[in-house]
C-alpha cells in the first residue's frame, strides 16, 4: 500500500516556492533596472505568455519530485528503515543479516552494522550459555517437580494467593475436561490453564474459608497442616479437595540453608472426582436398605405362620395354608436375593484398585512377559487398541503367564496369540492357541482355581479370585476360522468409564513438561489499578483469529473456524489452544475454500455458532484478545453478540496497527510479511490456529519494541495504535 509521504509534498513545495520566488525577484529586478521603453519591449516579446511560463515552473516540479523521492528514499527512508531493521535484529538473530539498501554510505554502514551484529550475537551467545550453567540447578528442581507432578495419580493444582493457576499435571488436564459443560467443544480448555483463576471451578468463598484455616494452624506452629472440603462444580460434578500451603522461604547466612516461614505464598489443591463413588455408595445404600426393609415383612410373615403351626391342634387346611405362606415368602426373599445379587455384584464387591490402562498397552506388556519369561512365541491380533480397560494390570498379567504356563507344560503349546475386543458392554480378552490334533485338547477349565503360579513363585490368588474382584468370568471356547481349529481362553474384563480426554492426554503425556508450568506466577498479587495501566509484559492475552464463508460478515458470511492460543508471561503456552470447526449452515464459496481449505465435508456435523462461542468466551475470560487485522475478527464476533447473548468487551489489540507503530518505515505489515520480518515461520497459514500462533509470536516480539518507542501499558498501546496511518483506514 502506497501511503502519502509528507516529507515529498514539503520538499516539492519548498522548490516550487523557491523556483517562483525567483521569478518574481528577477522580475522584480528587471523592472528595476530597465528603462520604461525597454520594460515595455520585454512586456511586447512576452505577448501574454506569461501562462507558458507559469505551465513551464510547473512542468519542472515533475523532474524536482522525482529527484526528491529518489533522495529521500536513498539518503532518509533507507536510513531509516536500516534503523529499524538494526533494532529488530539486535536480540532477534533468526531475522538474518541487514539487506543493502540505499546509498553507498548506507550501504557500508548496513555491512558495519552487520559486523557488529555478530559480534554482539557471539557475547549473547557465551552469555546465554553462562546463564545457562548458573540456573541449571534451579531448573533442574523445577523439573524433577515437574515430572513429578505429571506422574501422579491425582489430580494436582498449585495456584498462588489470588487462585491463578501456576502449575498443574496431566491428570488435572484430564480431570478438568471432565469438569467442562461443553467438553466435546473446548475440552476443558476454558476451565484449566496457566493463569486462569481456579475460582471458575471451586467456590471462592469456600477456598478463602479453608486458606483461612490453614494460615491459622500455621501461625500456631504446625509442620504439616491442611485442610479438606467437598464442593460442588457448576457441571454438578462432586469434588473432594484437600489443600496445603506454600510457604514463604526465608534465606539464612552463609552456612544455614533457606527455611520455610509461616507467610503463604500459594496452596496446592488435591482434586479428587467423587462422583461416581458417590453415586455407587448411594446405590449399595439404597439396595440393603431395599433388601433389610423388604425382606423384615417376608421374614415377619414367616414367623407368624411357623408360630401358628406350632399349635398341636390345627387344622389341616390352615395348616397347607400356612405352609403355602412359608413357601411364597421364602421363594420372594430368594429372588429378591437373586436379584439383587445380579444386578449389584458389582457395587458390593469389595474394593479393588483398579487403573485405567489402554487395551495395547496392557497386550504389549502381555507379549513381551510371554516371550521372556516363558520362552514362547506371543503376538496379537485384531486388538482394538482404542479400548480402555479397569484393571489391575499385574496380578492379571501373573493370571495370563500362569495359564500360558500350564498350556506350554501340558499341552505343549509354543506359539500364542493374544486377542482383545469389545462385546456387549465388555472386554474380551482371549489366550490363543492352536491344538496338537492327535492328542486332542487337554487344557483344563479347573486351571483358573489353582494358585497362581509363575516361575519360582507361587501367589496365594487364583485366576478366579483375579477375575472375580474384576468382575469377570473365564472359560475355554474352540473356533474353527479358515479351516484352521483353535482353542482360547477368554477372560471377561471391565471396560473403563467412557473419557473422550484419555487419548489426548496420552498424547499430552508426550509433550515437553515445563510448558505445564510457570513459577513466575508465585509474584502475582491482586492488583487495583485498571488493565489500561498493567505492564504489557504482565497481561493475560487470548490471541485468535477466524476463518469466514467470505469477507462480508454483515452480508451473511459465517464463522467456519476459530483459533487461539494463550500467552502468560510472555510465553506462547502452545498446549492450551482453541481450535474449532464451526457448522455455517450455508454454503462454502469456492473461492474461499481455495484460501483455506475448509470444504462443506469438514464442517458438516460440527458444532453451530450458538455452541462454539459460549465457549469461546469463557476460554478467553478475563484477557486480553488480540488479532491480525482485528477490525475484522471482531466485526464477525460482535454481530453474533445478539444471536448467543455474549458481548465481546475485552480489550482488544491489533498485531497490524503494532507492527506499523514500532516499524513506521516498513512498506507492508501483512501477516506473513510481519513473520519473516522476524524470522518466524508460519505453520498452517489461511488456517485459524495456525495464524493464531504466528500472531502470538508477533506480539511476544513487539512488546520489548514497544518498550522502546515508550509504550508500557495496555492504555499506551491501545492510544499509540490508533494514531497509526493504518487505523485511519476503513476495512
């Protein structure tokens, strides 16, 4: 985009000025000097061309402007932008070497620079790697803690005195997305994140109250104290909590190590998911209350009629009566038995630790069991690996290698094969194998009642008491497939409640565990004055950006896509993203799927607008949004305000009119102009999350550019992008 450069119309103007300046002088002298008769013959040769004259000096102003800009390009924007660009690269050296623009002497001063750049590059580097060395303690108890954390088994949130959340392991990710009213659509996103106040979930008031408690025990002196509350979430999830408190550390001298003191400085929160045990507990209640109260009437019946027939004298016809009465009662109290032995085994049945574990883990560790300490030849096959199991995986492992035990010793069986589906509300797991045909099947049902052996070792369980506290049965079945025999065990096993997250925090499990942390956050403190005077450097940002049916938002053009990522501290946390398809309900045009690649497939069955927003808006609660272009971003969100009820009215920033504030002397501000600017690459570019990345990255690089030009605060920023050229400019 060509702006109007201002510095070219004054230079013309000066010219010009000048150029009729000195006609008006050289007239003013010539008539001076020249006698009337002789002014009069220059008037006469003249012959009213003054108008030529007037058309020839502006006729020469082409040429000066021309020139103009050719100097001011060379010898004062190129200055300037090789300005810029220097400051640009001074902590950024993905940005690459300075181009040679402009002058020579603007070139020998871009290759000076460039030297410099270097050698300022090399000292950052050795002082990096000095810095590095000096906290590489401090980071390694970070993420011993860290690792710690993401391994536990429960859910483990460490928040600081205002509730943000600084710290937190993959089960409370898990945990969380349970929590969530639309888990299908934000996953728990816009309840679990760095930063986020843990009041969305927890009541305030109960915290406080149980903060309160702890502090009060810790000023009597306390080595270990806590406190434990059970609440409520909005969902209608029932959660019991237990908090301990971080405490302040006061360094000692020289010789004495730090010492924690009775100040707070956070709290980490327990979370535990009662629900279900809540549930299961209130059903065991229900079904004895149901049997002791229903059966008091049976058994009272009962005894009236034994009472009655112990009268020598009855007659016979009471007396068949009666026994008839016996005999109902007694069937009734039988099938009430029955029946509630058959419905609620699995609610009496002791309690058994089981874990969820994945169908292919638990086969991988079976094969590789099988073939190192039994020798045999083990494989799988038709494994549904997306099945999730209740089990406890080392005593049915023993179960398994005692049964492939007793196939190799009896049955001389040396190759298995392991199978595991789904069948009608549970997981059967069936021990493959083929028989020796001359000596006909010899494995053994009564196999499952001996203690299980492996080994050396000898357990006190059976495979039946294995089963039995799975709640699960085990028989021998034979198949004939491709005329080929075999025969299996299978063992009938539970199937884990139902949890869309387990795959993704599988995946999580994989990711680098520092970004699930952020300690800086222990030095937040409630703070009174408005965003617009918060550092930017300090501010919580939900940076987005949105795919359309087209560029018409009032026209009728839908949202087919949103995208985000939040920044804390000025770190990108890459894993908690916003990333939905959205169902327009209209027609995608050709030419905008040409752009990004959405086609009508890809939406259809997605979640509508009225779905995806509600979420949306609590993701981004109590941030600041920011967007490329975000007129536009934002023109798309406010006409829905209507339609869903929400109203967008954070504070919002424009990468676009930053860029152009801080690199005034930049031709183009566009998106992936901006990226390599500063050496960014754009993954997924024309795709929302994609954008929404690169643009995250964009504004953690223009904060310090900011600081710089004097701009600090949220207010500053938001003043300063709007007396930019390209916030003048209707989108």
């Amino acid at each position: 985009m060509n702006r109007f450069d201002w510095r070219l119309a004054v230079g013309v103007a000066v010219v010009g000025a000048a150029c009729l300046l000195w006609l008006v002088v050289a007239g003013a002298l010539l008539w001076a000097v020249l006698d009337p008769a002789d002014w009069h013959t220059v008037i006469e040769a003249l012959g009213g061309r003054g108008g030529l004259l007037l058309f020839l000096w502006a006729g020469s102003l082409i040429p000066v402007a021309g020139l103009l800009r050719y100097l001011i390009a060379h010898y004062v924007r190129a200055p300037a932008r090789l300005a810029e660009e220097a400051r640009l690269r001074m902590n950024n050296e993905k940005a690459g070497p300075l181009k040679l623009r402009g002058s020579r002497e603007n070139q020998r001063l871009a290759e000076l620079l460039n030297g410099l750049l270097e050698k300022q590059y090399a000292l950052q580097a050795e002082m990096a790697d000095r810095v590095r060395e000096a906290s590489r303690q401090t980071e390694l108890e970070k993420s011993r803690l860290a690792a710690l954390m993401s391994e536990l088994t429960k859910s483990v949130v460490v928040c600081n005195l205002d509730g943000r959340i600084l710290l937190y392991n993959n089960r409370a990710r898990i945990q969380f997305r349970r929590l969530s009213r639309a888990p299908g659509v934000a996953g728990g996103a816009e309840l679990m994140g760095l930063g986020r106040s843990i009041y969305t979930v927890l009541d305030r008031r109960l915290v406080q109250h149980a903060l309160e408690n702890v502090q009060r025990r810790l000023n009597r002196g306390a080595g270990a104290p806590s406190a434990q509350f059970v609440t409520t979430t909005p969902s209608g999830k029932l959660l019991r909590v237990q908090m301990t408190p971080v405490r302040q550390v006061e360094a000692g001298g020289q010789d004495d190590a730090p010492r924690s003191i009775a100040e707070m400085t956070g709290f980490v929160l327990l979370i535990e998911n009662i629900t279900d045990d809540m549930q299961a507990d209130s059903e065991k209640d229900r079904l004895l209350t149901s049997l002791t109260e229903g059966s008091r009437a049976a058994l009272a019946n009962t005894r009236a009629a034994i009472e009655v027939l112990e009268y020598p004298d009855i007659e016979e016809p009471m007396r068949e009566r009666l026994l008839g009465v016996i005999r109902e009662e007694i069937q009734s109290l039988s099938e009430r038995i029955g029946e509630v032995q058959l419905t609620t085994s699995k609610a009496l049945r002791s309690r058994w630790p089981l874990e969820d574990m994945l169908a292919g883990d638990l086969i991988e560790v079976a094969i590789k069991r099988l073939r190192s300490e039994l020798g045999l030849h083990a494989q799988h096959e038709n494994v549904d690996e997306a099945l999730w199991l209740k089990v406890e995986s080392f005593t049915l492992l023993q179960a398994l290698l005692h049964l492939a035990a007793r196939l190799k010793e009896h049955c001389g069986v040396r190759s298995l094969a392991l199978r595991l589906n789904e069948n009608e509300g549970r997981a059967c797991l069936d021990l493959m194998w083929t028989p020796d045909q001359s000596d006909g099947n010899k494995a053994e049902l009564g196999w499952d009642m001996e203690p299980i052996r492996v080994g050396r070792e000898t357990l006190s369980l059976t495979v039946h008491d294995v089963l039995e506290r799975h709640g699960g049965e085990c028989w021998i079945e034979q198949e004939v497939e491709d005329q080929r025999h075999r025969c299996f065990f299978r063992l009938l096993l539970p199937l884990a409640t139902p949890q869309e997250e387990l795959p993704t925090a599988t995946f999580m499990r994989h990711e680098s565990r520092p970004e699930y942390y952020d300690f800086d956050l222990f030095q937040s403190s409630a703070r009174s004055e408005s965003l617009d005077d918060c550092p930017l450097g300090e501010l919580v940002y939900t940076v987005f950006d949105t795919e359309t049916t087209g560029l018409n938002p009032a026209g009728g053009d839908e949202i087919i896509q949103i995208g985000a990522v939040r920044i804390v501290n000025g770190k990108v946390l890459r894993h908690e993203y916003f990333d939905q398809l959205v169902d327009p309900r209209r027609l995608i045009p050709p030419a905008g799927i040409q752009i990004h690649g959405i086609t009508p497939d890809m939406v259809r069955g997605q979640p509508t607008i009225d779905e995806v927003l509600p979420a949306f808006h609590s993701f981004c609660a109590d941030t600041v949004l920011v967007a490329h272009n975000a007129a536009f971003d934002m023109r798309c969100l406010e006409l829905k305000e209507k339609q869903t009820g929400l109203k967008f009215d954070h504070p919002v920033l424009d990468t676009l009119l930053l860029s152009a504030l801080v690199h005034e002397n930049q031709d183009s501000h566009r998106l992936e102009v901006i990226a390599e600017r500063f050496g960014l690459t754009i993954i997924g570019r024309h795709t929302a999350i994609g954008d929404a990345m690169v643009t995250a990255e964009i504004l953690v690089q223009l904060i310090p550019l900011l600081a710089e030009k004097g701009v600090h605060t949220l207010g500053q920023a938001r003043q300063a992008a709007q007396q930019t050229y390209y916030a003048r400019i209707n989108y």
